[in-house]
C-alpha cells in the first residue's frame, strides 16, 4: 500500500474516535510531509542583461544549486527575452523567485504564475535550456493563460525528436 493511501485510511479511522488511532494519523501525516512537501510552481518572464556566455554560466550554476535545493525547470529564451519555470518545495521556490526577482542579471521581471502543484512537469532537468525562435517565443507570451498552455506546450517541444 503507498504511504498517501495508508496515511488516507489512518486519517478515515482517526474520525471514528480512538485517539490513539488520531496520535499515529497526525504523526504519519507530519512524517510523510517532511518526507514530501508541498510541490509549487512558478513561472516568469524576464529580459536578460547577460551576453551568451554569462547566460552558460547562470545555467550552469543554477543546474549545480537547484541539484542541491531540490528545484527543477526550464528556461525558455529568445534572444535577451525570458521565460522560465521552476518547481519545486513550496518554500525553496518561494525563497528563489525572490532571490530571480531581485537579480541584476536581468530587467522587467514578471511573475505570470505560482501555484501548489501535484507534481513536476520538469522533473527530469535541474534546469534545462531551451532556446526557440521569435515567433515561437511571441506565441507563449501571448497565448499565456495561467501557466497551463505555456507548460504544456514547452513540453512538447523537449520531448519531439
């Protein structure tokens, strides 16, 4: 049984009243918590102040840090122009956007989303790097409509062959 379902089960059985059946519900729920925090998801836009290869060693450092705070995402650009998603636990990637936002390295920063996610969409790149084209990066910017379209359709465009 996984633990989510059998923390369900214990929780059902807590509200039947024995209270030592309530003691281990709450103890497994604040054990599977510290296990598996809360997923978010932030989304930004942003212009870059970096020439290419201040941008290779950002990505480079990033990937190195994110490996070690448990973020993941991508960074979609065109140009100087950005978007960039992150996930991760909900506090670290509340603590990094705020660390991005305030960032010499780029300008005109825009939180388009942050949101609680059941989980990643990125979760196999620390940080990947996807460059595309400027009609590409046009149609995200405009078509963006709550982080949805945008991941989806970054997606698709890292796993085509």
């Amino acid at each position: 049984m996984n633990d989510t379902r059998w923390i369900c089960e214990l929780a059902l059985k807590a509200l039947e009243g024995d209270e030592s059946v309530k003691a281990a519900a709450i103890l497994a729920c604040q054990q599977h918590l510290e296990c598996h925090p809360p997923l978010h998801r932030a989304i930004y836009r942003s212009r870059s102040l970096m020439s290419q290869d201040g941008l290779n060693a950002m990505l480079e450092h990033a990937r190195a840090s994110n490996h070690q705070i448990g973020v993941t995402g991508v960074l979609v650009h065109h140009k100087e122009e950005f978007i960039q998603i992150v996930e991760g636990p909900t506090s670290t990637v509340v603590g990094l956007v705020g660390t991005i936002r305030n960032d010499p390295r780029h300008d005109r920063f825009a939180l388009l989303a942050a949101r609680e996610v059941s989980s990643r969409k990125f979760g196999d790149w620390w940080m990947a790097d996807l460059a595309i084209d400027a009609d590409d990066f046009s149609a995200l910017a405009e078509n963006f409509a709550g982080g949805d379209w945008l991941e989806r359709k970054i997606s698709q465009w890292m796993t085509a062959p």
